[in-house]
C-alpha cells in the first residue's frame, strides 16, 4: 500500500467526517484500522515511512476532533456579589407548614427526652474520627479480627501515627471520651450516666435491613456496685416506655469485645405478642432481637484511667432505625434516606 493509497484513505475519511454526528467516531474507521494493519505485511525497509505517514493521519484526525469539540461558553456570568446587595428582594419562600420533621430527627428527640428524664446525659459524636477512639480504647488491639467485622470506612488522610482516620462504625467511639469527661462525678460519689445518639457508616450490602449510613444510640452507666440486672432493668424501663406498652425481655449471652460478660437482648413482639405465626417483625417467633450490650470490659475502664477493681458499668448499643422501624411498622431501612414526599409526609 503506498502513500497514494493513504492519501485516499484521507480524502475518504474527511468527508465521512463531515457527516459524523459524533465526530469522535471517526477516529474508529475500520479504513484506518486497515492501514495499521498492514504494517506487517511490508517490507522491513518500507515500514517505518509508511507508519510515519499512517500515525500523521491519525493525529491529524484526532487533532481536528479536539478542535471542533471545544465549545465556547458563551453565558452571563454569575454575579456572585448579588445575593450580598441589601437592596436586593427577598425570594419568595416555601412555606415552613408545608415541611415535617423527618422520622428519625422526630424519634432521636423522643428517645433522649426519655433517656434525659432517666437521669442521662445526651452527648453527640462525630463523623471522623481516629482508629485509637475506634477500636483500642474500646479492647479493640492493632491486628485484632474483630476489627474485621466492621466493615470501616477509610479516609485518605491520616492521624499523627500515620494511620488512616475513619467513618465511625459505631458510637462506642465515644466511651473514652465520655469516662473521661465525666470522670470527676465517681470522685464525687455520682454516676456517670451518658447516651450518645448520632450517625454511624458501615461498608453494608443494602437491603430492606441494612444501610451503609444509619444512626445508632450508644448508652453507659458507671458506678460501685453496678452489675448486669440493673442493665436489663434499665433497657426494659426505656423500651416499655418508647412503645408504650409492657414488655418481656431476654438476654442471651454474646462476644463483644468491649464488654464482659456480654449479651443479645431481645423483647417480646410488640406487635403481635407471640401470636401471630405470619407477623412479619418477629416472623412468628415473638422475640425480636435487638440490640448488644454487656458489662464494660476493665481494659474499657483501664484506657480511661477508672479503677476496675472499684468501679464497674454497663453499656448498649442499637440501631435507631431499627426501633423506628419497628414503632412505625415500616418495612424497608432505605425509605429513611430516599427523600420520597409520599413516605415522609406520613410523618
């Protein structure tokens, strides 16, 4: 094939070109895949002039696509100064009758006013933190596997020990700082009585139950002479007193690592009360398990300078979603956060 033959290659493909409506498309011409092609099939002599001519061509091509896919922006600019001009109107605004509080933001608020009238202390978490808060304040060691089943989103940037910062998987993160906090009401004879309500961010498959972003209450009592009846009596005081009505409650025992001994506790349905074989919250076994808590492990106590052989405590965990879910009768997790007018107004 000579240069003659690429020279009509080029004449062929210009004109093509201009019937293009996705110019870039000509860069794919089976005409110039041939060419390409038949560098091969030359003599070794005659290969280099002929790729030279071949590779011009081409990057005439994608020269010229370049060139007429540049679009000029030809709008007004934004007047960014504007919304500063205090002679400017007011835009008209949506009326605040026409919103609602969403149902998580409504139930967080009813479960600390309970919480709160309890005798605890409402405090918030945060959103990033480190790895030590995370995992090894809470018996979580460097190269533990629990630390494993979390799931944990990573950042790119790091803490002073070069380790990666995370999305909380749990409000746990918060134990240390809150036994901490509040360490001067044990040498003042007093408890420390904490819930942490906030957000928490686990690597999840979605489903109707499972959410990479939801919320979670994180709850610990620390005083002498604490032990596990008074947690069971304290989760089943809130729970009766969330679904206004009278519950039974189990325990089974459990592994956490920041809690020993730990359990899975679990209330009787409140919605059919074991007798309905089809209920769909409890499917007919009238027991839902619902949240973990336990004993605070005295390596807990330890990181945060409490006396173990003194002082002992309880904590928990659950699923805010969860308990709405199960308050509202609502089937799926993902309704909380798929901004649907139809499901948030029922609220």
């Amino acid at each position: 094939m000579s240069d003659t033959s690429i020279d009509a290659v080029r004449n062929l493909l210009l004109l093509r070109y201009e019937t293009l409506e996705t110019k870039s498309d000509i860069l794919k011409a089976p005409e110039l895949k041939q060419l390409f092609a038949k560098i091969p099939t030359l003599a070794p002599g005659d290969r280099g002039e002929f790729g030279k001519a071949i590779n011009a061509l081409s990057q005439e091509l994608k020269q010229k696509v370049a060139t007429d896919t540049v679009t000029v922006d030809d709008r007004t600019p934004i007047d960014v100064s504007a919304s500063m001009d205090v002679n400017a109107l007011i835009p008209s605004l949506l009326s605040s009758e026409q919103g609602t509080i969403h149902p998580l933001s409504q139930e967080i608020t009813n479960l600390s006013a309970i919480f709160s009238r309890m005798g605890f202390a409402i405090e918030e978490s945060r959103e990033i933190d480190d790895q030590y808060h995370m995992f090894e304040s809470v018996n979580f060691p460097k190269d533990h596997p629990a630390r494993d089943d979390y799931d944990t989103f990573m950042t790119v940037e790091t803490d002073d020990n070069g380790d990666p910062l995370i999305a909380p998987a749990h409000t746990s993160t918060m134990q240390n700082r809150m036994l901490r906090k509040y360490k001067s009401n044990l040498e003042n004879n007093e408890a420390i009585s904490v819930v942490i309500p906030d957000r928490v961010f686990r690597n999840e498959d979605l489903d109707a139950r499972h959410e990479h972003t939801f919320y979670q209450v994180e709850g610990m009592y620390v005083a002498k002479d604490v032990h596990a009846g008074m947690l069971i009596a304290t989760l089943q005081e809130f729970l009766q007193e969330y679904y206004g009505q009278q519950l039974e409650v189990r325990v089974n025992p459990f592994y956490f690592p920041f809690t020993e001994p730990s359990f899975e506790f679990m209330l009787s349905c409140p919605f059919c009360n074991g007798e309905d074989e089809n209920c769909k919250v409890c499917s007919g076994e009238g027991w839902i398990e619902l949240l973990g808590c336990g004993m605070i492990h005295p390596n807990v106590l330890k990181m945060a300078d409490v006396d173990p052989t003194i002082y002992t405590g309880f904590a928990f965990g659950c699923g805010v979603d969860r308990l709405v879910m199960m308050k509202h009768a609502i089937e799926d997790v993902r309704h909380f956060h798929s901004a649907k007018l139809d499901f948030l107004r029922q609220f």
